[in-house]
C-alpha cells in the first residue's frame, strides 16, 4: 500500500471557515479539501434540502418527454418501462412504473434476460412492446447508443423515450426525447446522476405538471438511494441530497420490498455501506442467477407478506451467487498462475464455462490479488463476453477505446465496463490490450494507495470531532469517509488477530499519554508483528464508533499501519 498525503488547503481559506462556522481547524480543512470553501456552502452540504434539487424541465428534451407520455395517457396507449437487469436498471424500472401505475393503469414492464438479450434495448424487448400493443418505451438506464434498435421500433409504430446516464456516442438515437445530462447540448448543472436518478428527473417532471410538490416523491427516493449507493456515482450535489433523502425513507417507512430485504438486519440505522453490502447484492442477484424481472416483482410489491416471500426467493439466489463468485475466482487465479502471468500490466482470463452473471464480481475480486486493470471473459451465444474493471486512476474504457478494431461493441465507465466479441478475436484483443496499459498505465497506478485526507493527533479526536464528522455523511465517491495519519503509536499489549480464521486484528493504541481507543483492523492479523513488537508505528484509519452493552465508543478502524521507520 502506497499512502499518498491529499493537497492540503490553503491556511487562510482554512482558517476564514473554521471562524465563519465556529468549528476546529481540522473540521474546515475537510469541508476545503471537498470544495466547501463558504458559510452558504456548508450550510448545504450539512442540511441538504429537497429544496437544492434543480428543476428537472432544465434538462434537454425533458418537456418533449413529459408531453409524449402525456399524450400516452390522453390517447389510452400502452406504456411499455424498460430497464437495465442491474440494480440502477430495476431501480429505475420499479420507480418509473410505479409512479405511472399510480395515475394511469395501462403500463408494462420488461428485462432483458442477462444472457439471452444481453445488455441495453433489445430487438426481443422491442417485439415484447409490438406483440403487447404498446406505442411506446420509457428506457432506463440504457439507450443512448441504441441507435438501430430505435430505428426498429420505428418500423412497427413505436416510439421512445430514453433516460440515461452513461457517455453518449457521436450520433443520438432517433427517440422522440433522449434524457442524458452527459449530452454534449444538455446544459442540466448536474452531469453525475444514476439512471434511477434520471428517472427521477422525469416523475418530477410529470409530477410538476400536475401539480405535484416534491413530498409526493419521498416515498420513491428509497429506491433512488439504492441505485445511488449501488451505481458507484458521486455522493455530492443533487445526488447527495436524493441520496440522504432516500436513506431516511430506508430506515422510516421503506417500500415492502425493501423492507422484506433488511428486515433481519440488527443495525438501528443503515448507512449508504449498508446499501452497497447488504441491499444492492441481493437486488443484482436476481438478475445474475436467474432474471431481473423478479427483482422489478419485489421492489414493486406493495403487500409486505407477498414481499417477503419474493425476498427469501431472492435470499437463496444471491447464497448461490456467493458460491459461484467464490469457485470461479479460484479457477481464474489458478489460470493466473498456471499461464505464468502474475507479472503483466493486466489480467484477462476466459472460460467457456464461467458464469456471465458473477464476472464481474470476479473481476473485482481477482484486482485484490494482482492489482491491475482486469478482464474476465466467459462464452455468450455465439460470442464472447466480458466484464472489464479497473483500478484507482485508470481509464478502462479509454483502453478499450483503442482496442476497438478486436472488440464486436463494448459499453461503460472508467472503472467498470462490459464488451463482447468473437472467439478468434480474443487472443489479438488480449495481446493489444496488454500493450494498451502498458503504454498508458502509470506506474504509481499498479500500487494499491490509501488518499489520506490529514495527519492528526489522538488528543483531537474528542465527542464533538466525531459528532461534526458524523454530519458528513453520506460517504461515497467524491465525499469519502476522511482518513487519517497518526505516527509514533504503540500498542497497549493486549493485541491480538481475532475472527473464525483469525485474519483480523484487534488492538488498543495510544499516543503518548493520550487516554487510546480501542482498534480493529479487517483482514490485517498479518501486520500483528508491526503492532505488537513494542516498536512505535505509524496508522492511517477512519473513525468508528462501537456499540456494546447499550454504550457507544469511539472506535479506529484501521485501513493499514507500517514501522515508524
């Protein structure tokens, strides 16, 4: 691990904060480091307001979307709410449709099948909407390059209403409204939103043509929070405040759904973490064992009975998605090893027999191993597939941009990206590939690093530094849980690795005469030696707190500590 010390802020913006506010000058260097530079700033970031959420008709094509489905609705037509198979996809799907079904009743919904449609509008969704008689598609999630897909549903009298978030290419589809705030002519002053998020945009919009405030959308922001957490996408601006909005209702009053999903979790509140690990895996599985259409069924459920036997449906899917996550992540690390390729800039792994709805779990998996940009291809239909994930820094879909005469078609962001192509391409794809990173890559990049936001002494860590700290939440990209560095630390004596495979460890650690907090470390037991040895050492962590018996403490949760020298 390569700990690299983040910028730190000018002392007299610090300082201009830390008065405007009334708060320590570690507290306004946070709110600095994450662009928060005045009183008016930190009011919002600290009490966000439904309020702050911009007008959704400032989004381009959005009064042409609200007009078409209005025009649905008048002419009796049937509505047909397609979706991605991911949890941004049935997010988005369940909420659009559930707001529809909410004043019209004549909607329809669709998923494709991970393997036999694959990702995006499908010519099988667009024959779905023909044979059931709908005349039009709302597409979530997906779309923006969908170009000959909507050129067929012209051909059968079917228009389309795009809501997406992902880069448009060089031509828009022929859709009667593309949504997009990454359309190069959208002018919306918020480009980061989920799909779920764009969703949102449009039921706002319909909402506020008939007059309809923003409390009548509370109930859907559970969802919006979900995709938010899952989707990986900035926790600042607008989908901060979707996000912290969207948390309340996931903790007070969830849909069924949802409430099915968490309602065996022994937590008083759950954080955004909680979404991601908890929520949003068992949601995705459905769509990667068997199909998406099954987790659109429980988040649109409004009989928690019926709700949670969908839930313990879905329960026993993501059990069997764990097992086939863990076997293959083994198989690809045992081809890792047997090709002899632990020393390349990238992995790229393939077998005809890996499941296509865990790679990319695996890909994620296998960079905790070697860490570089990675591959993991499985067979799909007649061709191949594959999931693409990255590491901090590193564009991979720029790197598959200048692989693209060996790729069939390919799709995503920076850090995550999904292609396919033919068999015979896959060992020219994987040759170029490797010499693309390897070209590009810089070599700080192939180290794992930890961003520590400031150095700090134990004696700061006080009640109040907590409390002000814990008013920053959510965490997620763009406004991740501060880090920090503290040196010459020792141990108590009483450390010890703890956990069923004792892979943990366990300490209490002081600071000179500082009275110490008690410390816990994921997956460090093999650093017991550095911790335990007497030998002062330095730690970078974040602050937790511990509840046992009815009290609550502060706790460190360390991400990694090294000797002093």
């Amino acid at each position: 691990m390569r700990w690299t010390l983040k910028p730190q802020p000018e002392i007299h913006k610090i300082q201009h904060l830390a008065q405007a506010l009334n708060v320590e000058d570690t507290i306004a260097t946070l709110l600095v480091q994450r662009g928060i530079e005045t009183f008016e700033e930190a009011k919002q970031f600290f009490r966000p307001s439904l309020s702050d959420l911009h007008d959704p008709y400032l989004m381009q094509d959005m009064d042409k979307a609200v007009q078409r489905i209005e025009t649905a609705i008048a002419n009796n037509e049937n509505i047909l709410v397609f979706g991605d198979y991911d949890v941004d996809g049935t997010t988005a799907v369940s909420l659009v449709s559930s707001y529809l079904k909410s004043i019209y009743p004549n909607i329809d919904t669709y998923i494709p099948d991970r393997y036999a449609e694959g990702y995006g509008v499908s010519f099988q969704g667009i024959d779905y909407a023909d044979d059931n008689g709908c005349t039009l598609i709302i597409a979530l999630d997906c779309g923006i390059k969908a170009i000959d897909k909507v050129a067929y549903a012209q051909t059968k009298g079917i228009d389309f209403i795009i809501c997406d978030h992902h880069r448009p290419g060089d031509t828009l589809p022929d859709a009667v409204a593309v949504l997009d705030p990454k359309r190069e002519d959208c002018s919306y002053p918020y480009k980061e939103l989920c799909g779920c998020g764009v969703g949102f945009k449009l039921i706002q919009a319909l909402g506020t043509n008939r007059n309809q405030t923003i409390n009548h959308l509370i109930p859907y922001l559970d969802l919006v929070a979900t995709a938010i957490a899952a989707d990986i996408v900035p926790i600042t601006g607008e989908n901060r405040v979707l996000a912290k909005f969207g948390l309340e209702v996931v903790n007070s009053n969830p849909r069924p759904g949802i409430k099915a999903l968490i309602q065996n979790i022994k937590k008083a509140t759950l954080t955004i973490s909680d979404v991601v690990f908890i929520i949003a895996p068992r949601i995705n599985a459905a769509g990667r064992i068997k199909h998406g259409k099954y987790a659109v069924q429980l988040l649109s459920e409004f009989n928690l009975e019926q709700a949670t036997g969908f839930a313990s449906e879905i329960e026993i899917l993501n059990a069997d998605r764990k097992d086939l996550d863990k076997q293959i992540t083994e198989e690809a690390l045992q081809q890792i090893e047997h090709n002899d390729e632990q020393d390349k800039f990238t992995t790229v792994v393939y077998n005809k027999e890996w499941h296509k709805g865990v790679i990319g779990i695996v890909a994620s998996r296998l960079i905790e191993t070697y860490y570089r940009p990675t591959l993991v291809f499985t067979k799909s239909g007649d061709r191949l597939a594959a999931s693409a994930r990255s590491v901090s820094g590193f564009d991979v879909y720029n790197a598959l941009e200048a692989c693209a005469e060996h790729i069939e078609q390919f799709g995503g962001h920076m850090y995550a990206a999904g292609l396919t192509l033919k068999e015979e391409q896959y060992p020219s794809f994987k040759q170029k590939f490797e010499e693309v990173v390897a070209a590009t890559i810089h070599p700080d990049m192939r180290i794992p690093e930890i961003k520590v936001d400031m150095d700090l002494d134990f004696e700061q860590i006080t009640p109040k530094f907590n409390r002000i700290l814990k008013q920053f939440e959510p965490f997620g990209p763009g406004n991740m849980t501060p880090v920090f560095l503290t040196h010459t630390i020792k141990d108590s004596g009483f450390g010890k690795p703890i956990g069923s495979d004792e892979s943990h460890l366990r300490l209490f650690v002081r600071q000179g005469d500082s009275e110490g907090f008690a410390a816990i470390g994921f997956g460090l037991a093999g650093k017991m030696e550095i911790a335990c040895s007497e030998n002062p050492f330095d730690a970078v962590y974040s602050i937790d707190e511990n509840t046992w018996n009815g009290e609550t403490t502060i706790q460190l949760r360390l991400r990694d500590i090294r000797s002093e020298n």
